[in-house]
C-alpha cells in the first residue's frame, strides 16, 4: 500500500508530521507530470544531523537520508541511504517533532522543481542510476542518484550517492555552511524550537552526547533564550564566535545576495529575494 511504512513508523496523535492522505497521493499519481516535479530537502537534526532529500514521483515523495547533505562538488559522493516513501505534503513541513520517530527538529532547507534526464524513471530507479536537474533555491543544475550495490559498508540495497554533475551550478563552496537556514521561515533550529515549546526536551533529548547532542544543547539553549528573553546561564562564548563564522557573510550582504551569490542567475536572485520578502513580511 502507498505510504505504509511511513504511516507504521509515526503516531499521528504525538506527532505534528502531515498523516499522508492517501487518495491525494493517488490522485496527484494519475496526474504524474514528467518535468517539473516537486522535490525538497529537510535538514533534520534527530538522533544524528541529516539532510533529507526527497523528489516527488507517482503521488509521493521518494526519500533519500544524506548525512552529510548536498555537496556541489563533482568530485564530491555523498552517501545518500533510501528511506521510506513521504506523502506529498511532507513537502512542506517544518517543525517540531516532541517524540517517537525521527524526534528532533525539521527545516526546509531547499524545496522546488525535479525534471527527470532519463525517460523512464521507474527503469533508473530499478537500474539504480537516476540523472536529474533540480531548480530549487539553494540547489541548481544536473545531478545523479547512483545505488551503490552494497559498496558502502552497512548500507546494503539502500545506499546511494548523491554527486553533482559538472555545470554552471557545480562549484567548491560548501552548500550546507553557505545557506544554513530554512527557504521556508528563514530561520535556523533555535528560532524554529523557539516558535514551539523549547522546554520539549526537559526529560529525553532525541541525542546526548556528540555532534548532534552538542547541537541541540546550543540550539535549546538560544530557543528559550529567544522565547523568554532573558539568558539562561553562561552565554555558550565559543559556540556563538562558531555559528556567527558559519553563517555570518564575510561583508555584511545579507542572505538573499550570499544565496544569490552561490545560484549565479538574475533569476535566481529575484525569486530568492522574493522568498525572503514573503517569509520576512
Ligand atoms: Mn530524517
């Protein structure tokens, strides 16, 4: 059945994550475009930070969990293991997950249109080598999706990578450190914690420890501190100089032109610019 897995993995009374409405799944299926799907990427930082890469096909939104997200370095491969099918308004979604599956916060880091570079999709996804462009707002150009055939330890059937063809959209500068935050709100994980209840976690953190446990200390941290006010504690010096170097520009332009900067095109530009407009109103 459509979305089964998804909907086994998920209470949908503990969970704000859409139910996956299945008639619209095969509705949107009959009416199967051949360019211009839907695609999106979620940054979702759970057990472990990842970026979720997902293209619309028949009605649902194929998955793929990066866990280093998108490099648009052609020598780059990046790991991309095949995760269960997502209803089509997964794609939208931003929020905060309390408990249960894949607890933690989800940003929509990139979302817009797929255009296949193959004639049936259904054989390249069989084949395990699937050609695409994206045009999304962070995302640009052709890419491939390569099943990898077990090659990568642990990852069996599942594991793909995700490489970026040579193009005008390819170059050295590190996507995921240029244009950290949501195209949705525009926010980063405190302020999309700070718009919920960042006290969520007062009891079981979705991780503890490592990378992802020292995120989500920082990232709860500056949510109540946004959403009270008031500081809680020492000021984390060390990890604010970090997250200003990493997002801050090197002049003071400000997101729309470092985004604009990296997708090369007027075009790109303009609906950026508009994006920011509509989110920031
Ligand atoms: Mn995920």
């Amino acid at each position: 059945m459509v979305l089964e897995k998804y909907k086994q993995k998920r209470n949908f009374t503990a969970t704000p994550e859409p139910s996956g409405d299945v008639k619209l799944a095969e509705e949107r299926a009959k009416k199967q475009q051949t360019a211009k799907l839907f695609f999106c990427v979620q940054k979702h930082l759970a057990s472990h930070l990842h970026y979720d890469f997902r293209l619309e096909w028949k009605g649902v939104l194929l998955s793929w969990a990066v866990p280093k997200g998108p490099s648009l370095d052609p020598k780059v491969k990046r790991l991309a293991m095949k995760v269960e099918d997502h209803p089509i308004e997964y794609g939208t979604f931003e929020g905060v997950i309390p408990s249960g599956y894949g607890a933690g916060i989800v940003m929509l880091w990139d979302q817009g249109t797929w255009t296949p570079q193959v004639d049936d999709v259904d054989a390249a996804l069989k084949k395990g080598d699937l050609k695409f462009t994206l045009d999304g707002y962070k995302l640009k150009g052709s890419w491939v999706l390569v099943r990898t055939g077990g090659r990568y330890p642990g990852g069996g059937d599942r594991s793909w990578l995700l490489i970026k063809h040579k193009d005008e959209w390819a170059g050295e500068v590190d996507i995921t450190e240029f244009a950290p935050n949501s195209v949705k709100s525009g926010g980063d994980f405190a302020e999309i914690l700070a718009q919920e209840n960042p006290d969520v976690w007062q009891s079981h953190r979705p991780a503890k420890g490592g990378d992802a446990g020292a995120m989500f200390d920082r990232i709860i941290e500056r949510a109540i501190e946004m959403k009270t006010g008031k500081k809680s504690g020492t000021p984390p010096v060390a990890t604010r100089a970090k997250a200003t170097k990493a997002t801050a520009p090197k002049t003071a332009k400000p997101t729309t032109a470092r985004v604009a900067t990296t997708a090369k095109s007027a075009g790109a530009k303009k609906k950026t610019a508009a994006k920011t407009r509509a989110a920031k109103p």
